[in-house]
C-alpha cells in the first residue's frame, strides 16, 4: 500500500517544547524533513499566541520555507481570527478542529463542542473564497482524559456535523494515547457506515507504546494516511498526561518492514532526528534513534 505521511512535528510536536525553538530553527526542521521525502506538514498553528505562545510566530515560519510549491503546507484554523492569519500566507490546507468530548473542549477551545463547531462555519466559508482546502480534525476521538471513553456516536455526529459544513477529510485524534486496535477498527467502522465518502486520516500518541499496532489496525481497515512527528516529540498543553506522538522514524520503518510505500529516506529522516535531538537538548522518544533499523549489522572489526 502507499502511505501518505503527515509530519506534525512543527506544530504538534513544538507546542508543548518548554525549550524554545527559533523561526529559522523551525524553518530547518521542516527542511531536513522535506529533504528526507515527506511532502505534507501541519507546519504550525493559529491559535491565540496567549494561549499558545510557542507558536506565536506561525506568519514568519510559513513565509520563510525555501521551496514551499514542493510541499503541502497545512496549519491549525479553530477561529476567523486565526483564519484572518492564515488567509495572508497562502496555505494548502487549513485545519479546523473540534474536540469529541465536551470537557477537553472547554480545556482546549474554551467553549462547548457545539459552539466550536459552529465557530468553524465562516472559517470554512473564508478557506472556499481562498481557495484553500479546509480539513477537520476531531481531538479525543478515542479517550479523554477528564471523562474516559468517548463513545464513537459522538465522534461521528462530529464528522458529521464538519461534514455538512463542506468538509471531506476527517483526522481522527488520539489526543492521550488511549486506543487499542479493536477500537481503532470500531470508529474506523462506525465513521465509513454515516460518511461513507470521507477520508479518514489517523493521529496517534504513543502514551502507552500502542501506536504502532494501531497503525496496523488502521491499514487493515484501508486506511492510508498517518501523522506522525520527528523524534516522537508533542503534546497536547490541554490534555494531562498527553505525550508525543508516533515517531515519523519509527513508523516509516515499520511500514517498511510491512512492505509499504512512504517516498520516504529513512536514513535522512533518522539523520534528521539525530540534529532535532540536538536543537531540543534532550533524548527524544524514537526507538530509531536508539537502535538501527532492522537488517543493519554492526561493524565488530576492531
């Protein structure tokens, strides 16, 4: 199968950094990235800079990517303020997120699922007249870490409710790290049973090192795009005890071994996450950081 690979680093995986990252650091990161093969980025965020100052300078990233017509360039849209933003740096794609669980909401968008959601129907009127695409994204689709278990009925009245406001790629969040494959199968299910005709994109953390079988779970289901992040870095600010997501490096190499198609260098792509080790000052979570990948012997000759 050929995978189409997402990388999230940028903005997922920057979000929750306490160490800070510079604009031209950023600029390097989606750069090293991109030169290991991976074309599409959710490259920043336009939230408030208050509530998320780490991002706060998402016009002076996007503006200062060399070779942007080689990428898809995507970035978090929750508001007209922010779509405002976005619509001065002509992105590929605008991201329009909402959370399935009422309480996450009110953590993370300071409003009710309902009201959230209502809120994106002028950002995706706005993203129509600009001609960006408009995506949704759905945050604690599998768990939330204030109410348990979200019941797939409401993950899908979300997809739904995006749906009919003109949407037609879903990304379903697994905002803590809580899913296991049978899940995974359920939602996936449940989803293509109301919106036969969405496309269905999956967000793993690897909280409880469950991302990669889930990723299998979601190939079996047919599922064909992934979002990972360098090093295995990210976070949701919002969400206690959320931790980084499935590292790219890892999840290229697994889907190699499985016989899939990503495009992707992985030597480049762990050359990549050696040098992002090095920016963040701390060991990074990526097993392929550790340890090489599988087939590669190590040189005993003295």
């Amino acid at each position: 199968m050929q995978i189409t690979l997402t990388e999230v680093g940028p903005r997922d995986g920057l979000q929750n950094e306490r160490r800070s990252v510079s604009i031209e650091q950023k600029i390097e990161l989606i750069t090293r990235v991109a030169a290991a093969g991976i074309r599409r980025f959710e490259a920043t965020s336009f939230v408030s800079p208050r509530a998320v100052p780490a991002l706060s300078d998402a016009e002076d990233v996007l503006r200062g990517i060399p070779q942007r017509e080689k990428l898809i360039l995507e970035a978090l849209v929750p508001n007209m303020r922010g779509a405002e933003r976005a619509a001065q740096v002509g992105l590929d794609e605008w991201v329009c997120f909402a959370s399935a669980s009422e309480s996450h909401s009110q953590a993370n968008s300071n409003t009710n699922t309902d009201e959230a959601l209502n809120r994106l129907i002028p950002v995706i009127r706005l993203a129509e007249e600009q001609g960006v695409t408009a995506v949704g994204a759905i945050a604690t689709s599998f768990g939330c870490p204030f109410e348990g278990e979200v019941p797939a009925a409401r993950v899908v009245e979300v997809a739904r409710r995006m749906a009919d406001m003109g949407i037609k790629t879903v990304k379903l969040g697994d905002t803590i790290g809580t899913a296991a494959p049978s899940q995974v199968t359920r939602l996936i299910d449940a989803v293509r049973t109301t919106l036969p005709d969405i496309t269905i994109v999956l967000h793993f953390h690897n909280t409880r090192g469950m991302s990669l079988t889930n990723v299998q779970a979601g190939i079996a289901a047919g599922i064909d795009r992934y979002e990972s992040a360098l090093g295995g870095v990210g976070g949701c600010p919002f969400a206690p005890g959320a931790t980084g997501n499935v590292a790219s490096e890892d999840l290229v190499h697994f889907l190699h071994l499985e016989g899939h198609q990503t495009g992707v260098d992985l030597t480049r792509l762990i050359e990549a996450g050696h040098w992002f080790e090095t920016l963040l000052d701390r060991q990074l979570p990526a097993h392929l950081l550790r340890a090489k990948p599988v087939g590669e012997i190590y040189n005993t000759a003295k």
